[in-house]
C-alpha cells in the first residue's frame, strides 16, 4: 500500500509498452517484388504504335484533288496516325520502364482474372473486316460492322440494337466529315446517289 496517497500504478503486461514510451516502431516492411512486365499491356503499346504507321503510310496514299481549298482528305488520317503512333510509344515506353497501369481496386473488378485473348482476337477480326471492307460497301455501314461487332463482342445485346447504333454513327460521320468537309469518305454502292454524302 502506498504511504504517499499516491494512486498504485498498474503492473504492465509483458510486451506492452509503459505509459512513457514513444509510438510504436514501424512494422517491418515486406519484401517488395520488382514490377511484373504485364506482356498484354506491351503487346497492346506496340500494336498501337504499328497501327498508327500504317495509318500514316495509307494517309500519304490518298489523292488529293487538285481544286481542295479546304482540309484535304490526309489531314485526318495523319492526325489519327500522329495521335497513335505518340500514344502507343508512350505506352512503350511507361511499359518498359516498368510503369504500367493500376490494377483496380474495385470490388467487381478481379485482378487475377488473366486476359481473354478470344475477345482480344474477335476485337481485332472485326477491326480487320471493317479496314477491307470500307471500299466494298461504303463507310457507314463498314463503321456499322465496327461498332456493332465490338459492342456485341463485349457483351451488349440485343444485337441489333447495336447495329442500329453503329449505322447512325457511320452516317453521321459520313455526313459530317464527306458531306460537308468534303473529305474522302465513299458511301458505298447503296448511296451513291446522295449527293450530301460525297467528299
């Protein structure tokens, strides 16, 4: 019993610290793995940079009527390639130095789930239909095959909707951009007769 009127202090616990101790250490961190090299991420940043290539490459292909006072039909695919080809070395280059993107935190995203290359390859197959077939039956409905693909590709439904969707886009891309900036954009056989649709 104290006999200074003193409170008795309460016997600490082995490991706990006294009233007078400082914080906590910090706990020791674990190992830290190097950046994993994610090789769809450079696949993709290189696909990117090769596509805006021959973006650039076919843009240099097109004619250009003699009688153009406004934007010729090369400005926009150059621009598209330029913004391509700096996006995808970019890419490259964030990949690379081991930089790439964050996996996302939320909860109805697993970042285990490893890539569906069967979506990636129908991706990319419809994107190689609508390249060949733009000269074939016309820009809308070419534009059309893309986005209705895609979408449908990615999980949207019904897909006629999306087709629907896709055709609306193309015409008025085509309307914008062959109709009134007059840019090469061919309409296809089924309207080649619409006189506002021409570049």
């Amino acid at each position: 019993m104290s006999t200074d009127g003193a409170a008795p202090v309460a016997p600490t616990q082995p490991g706990e610290p006294t009233a007078d101790a400082g914080p906590p250490p910090p706990p020791i961190p674990a190992h830290v793995e190097p950046p994993r090299r994610r090789w769809g991420e450079l696949v993709l940043a290189v696909a990117t940079t090769a596509l805006g290539a021959y973006v650039l490459l076919a843009a240099g292909s097109i004619t250009v009527p003699g009688s153009t006072n406004t934007l010729g039909p090369r400005a926009f695919p150059y621009l598209v390639g330029g913004m391509l080809v700096a996006a995808g070395v970019a890419l490259v280059v964030l990949v690379l130095s081991g930089r790439a993107g964050e996996e996302e935190g939320g909860e109805d995203v697993d970042p285990t789930v490893r890539t569906d290359w069967r979506t990636v390859a129908l991706l990319a197959g419809t994107l190689v239909v609508h390249v060949f077939t733009i000269n074939v039956i016309g820009w809308p409905f070419a534009a059309a095959i893309l986005f209705a693909g895609a979408a449908v590709v990615l999980g949207a439904r019904p897909w006629w909707r999306a087709a629907l969707v896709g055709l609306a886009l193309g015409l008025t891309i085509q309307v914008i951009f062959g109709g009134l900036l007059k840019l090469s954009l061919p309409p296809g056989p089924l309207l080649e007769g619409v006189p506002f649709l021409h570049g």
